[in-house]
C-alpha cells in the first residue's frame, strides 16, 4: 500500500480490487459469521489506521 501516493487512489483501488475479488470468491459463502466480522472488524482498523 505505499505505492500509493494518494488516499483517493488507494480507496479506488481497494473497492475496484474488492468488487472483483467478491464477484469471482466461490468460497465467500463457506466462511461462517462470525469469522467475517472478526476480518471486517480487522479491515476496518486497518483502514482507520491508514487514515490517522
């Protein structure tokens, strides 16, 4: 990520990267509740972290 010279860039690329990695995940489906939170609770830090 520190490739990316701009905050916009980075956000246009995680959410193209995120669309397409969501449209061709077959597995997406398997992973339970709760083990998704716990990643978008740790995505989510990260991204506040990258922020701050």
């Amino acid at each position: 990520m520190a490739k990316f010279r701009d905050v916009k860039t980075l956000q246009k690329f995680a959410a193209v990267h995120a669309s397409i990695h969501n449209q061709f995940n077959p597995g997406g489906h398997l992973i339970r509740r709760n083990i998704f939170m716990e990643n978008r609770s740790a995505a989510l830090a990260e991204w506040r972290q990258l922020i701050a």
